[in-house]
C-alpha cells in the first residue's frame, strides 16, 4: 500500500518526443498572445515538422511489425495449398492470389493463367492500332498534299521535325488521306 503511494505520488517521466510538444505548444501560444504571427507561421511548420516525423516513425515500427510476421504468413498460406497443388487440383492455375481486408472483412481469391505474349509485329513504338500501310509509302503517295495550313507539304513537315508526337500528328493525317481511318 505504501508503495502504491508512492509511485503514485512520483510524476510520471515524459518522454523526449511527449516534452517537445508540450514547447511547441507553449511557444505557439506565447507567440499568438503577442500576435507576432511570423513567429506562428514558424511555431506551425514547426508543429508539423514534428508531428510528420512521429507519424513516420510509427507507421516504420508499424511496417516492421508486418515484415516480421509476413514469412509465417506466407508459410501458413502454402501449408494449406499444398495439399491441392500435390493433388494436381492446381495445375490448370498459374499462381493464386488471396487478400483478406480485415477492416470490410471481405476476402478475395483469385486463380491466375497467364496467356503466351503474342510476338510485336512493328519495330519498336507504342501499343496503338497497327495498320498495314507503312508510313514512307503514304509519304510517297500522299507527301506533295499540303499538311494543314503550315504552307508545306507533307512530305517536308515530315522532314522538318523529328519529334514523335509531331509525327505521329502527320501519320494521322495520311492515314486519314488514305482512308484508312476517318
């Protein structure tokens, strides 16, 4: 009983993180009574700073956790898989995805094939619709066609500029010579 009261009786230690916020605190208030608001802008970013940095700290101590706990996890899941892989009940599946959001208490599993990528038929370039007509051949046949209202050519704005964007501007628009789009 006597030492109940005596650890009670004992202030509790604040800790370095706790004792700094309490400064800050103190100093935002002495700087809005004398209304020297450089000084609160300064005090605020300050607060923030601070406040940043103790939420990163957590959510580090917090991704630690995880990391520790993630390979007893993993070993849990495939202790249960095991048993269908070797039963041969997997092998039209590539892989399983699973997720459990415990907040929604929802969970989500997810049997995966991949498919064999089709080989790219165009020389570099993007994901676009590929046509059949080759860009110099539209050139050849469409490149003394005035290109918009830039007085010149097809043919020389195609040569005036290698920007991709550029060009691609002038694909368009002998395609659309060709009929091939609209």
């Amino acid at each position: 009983m006597v030492e109940e009261r005596a650890a009670a009786a004992q202030p509790v230690q604040a800790s370095e993180a706790e004792l700094m916020a309490r400064s800050l605190m103190l100093q935002l208030d002495a700087a809005l009574k004398s209304k020297d608001f450089k000084a609160v802008s300064k005090v605020s970013a300050e607060i923030a700073k601070f406040t940043k940095t103790k939420e990163q700290e957590e959510l580090a101590a917090k991704q630690k956790a995880l990391e520790a706990i993630t390979d007893k996890v993993k070993s849990a899941i495939a202790k249960v898989l095991k048993p269908l892989v070797d039963a041969g009940e997997l092998d039209s599946a590539d892989g399983v995805w699973f997720t459990q959001d415990f907040g929604e208490k929802i969970v989500t599993c997810r049997l995966t094939k991949t498919a064999a990528r089709k080989a790219s038929t165009g020389g570099g370039g993007g994901v676009g619709k590929k046509f059949d007509v080759n860009t110099n051949d539209l050139l050849a046949k469409f490149g003394s066609q005035p290109y918009k209202e830039s007085g010149m050519t097809v043919q020389q704005a195609w040569e005036s500029n290698t920007d991709k964007n550029f060009r691609y501007a002038i694909r368009q628009t002998l395609l659309k010579l060709n009929g091939t789009i609209s």
